[in-house]
C-alpha cells in the first residue's frame, strides 16, 4: 500500500468517530439540558477525540480497540431512549436504530478478511456492505431531517386551523 493511501485510509477511519459523535450531537441537544445529557456529550465526544487520535497517531494498532468505540458510539444512544421516546416520533427513532443496525451489518464484511477479492471489491471489503453502509445508513439519517422538516410543517399547518 502506498504511503499515500494509508494516510488517507487512517484519516477516512478517524472520521467516522466524527461521523457518529456529530450525528448524535443535534438529537442529544434536543433533549434538553439534564446532567445525563451533558455526561453522555462529553462522554460521546471524549471517546470520539480519543478514537480519532488512535487511528491517526497510532496506525494499525488497536484495531479491535477502535472498532468496539466505534460500536460503543453508535449504540450509546440507546442509554438515552426513555427520554427520546417522549420527544421524536416513533417513526424517527425507528430510523436510528435501522441505520446503526446498517452500519453494525457492514462492519461484518469490514472484518472479514478471508473474503476472495476483497481489495478488487472495494475499500471496505465488499460493495453490498459498502453501499448499505455509506447509503443506507447515511439514507436513514436524511430521512430524520425530512420527518423533522415534515413534522415542523404539520405542526405549523395544523396551528392554523
């Protein structure tokens, strides 16, 4: 591998750690300002500055280290679910939980590393994990600025009345 790509391989998994904190971030705000939310803040973006210096100042160590925060992250908000349940439409917490479990299925393929072709394939070792990783996931995201949007749009259209 050239010197090139594996920068640019230890910069494209630091940025996930940034993906998963800065998703959780708007939807965490929202929910108010407890000291439950401001310890899982700090704490998401603790281990989202850790993960990222591990991946860049110590490439190729702590794979297994790096991945199980990354899990860790994506899962977290689940610690958090009684109080969202309230706030977001079922629709909406729905698609969070699709969208990590997306990402969790294209970390199988990530690891899998017995897998004929996996570098022909595509960096992360599989088109069909990819896809539904950088898609579906991302798609499922999107999709909760859309039910927002949608939602601010019936509450605002049924004020009206």
């Amino acid at each position: 591998m050239s010197r090139t790509k594996w920068l640019q391989r230890r910069f494209d998994h630091s940025a996930i750690f940034l993906l998963i904190a800065a998703t959780y971030t708007p939807f965490v705000v929202d929910l108010g300002n407890s000291s439950l939310t401001v310890l899982f803040l700090i704490g998401m973006w603790s281990v989202a500055v850790l993960g990222i210096l591990i991946k860049l100042l110590c490439p190729g160590r702590f794979e297994r280290t790096s991945i199980g925060f990354c899990l860790l992250m994506g899962w977290s908000g689940l610690l958090l679910y009684e109080g969202a349940k309230g706030l977001f439409p079922p629709g909406e917490l729905r698609l969070v939980i699709i969208g990590g479990a997306l990402y969790t299925f294209g970390l199988v393929f990530h690891l899998w590393q017995q897998l004929r072709f996996q570098n022909a394939i595509s960096v992360t070792r599989s088109v069909c994990p990819w896809l539904m990783t950088m898609c579906g996931g991302p798609t499922t995201t999107s999709s909760l600025g859309l039910l927002a949007c949608k939602s601010a749009f019936v509450e605002v259209a049924w004020a009206k009345f």
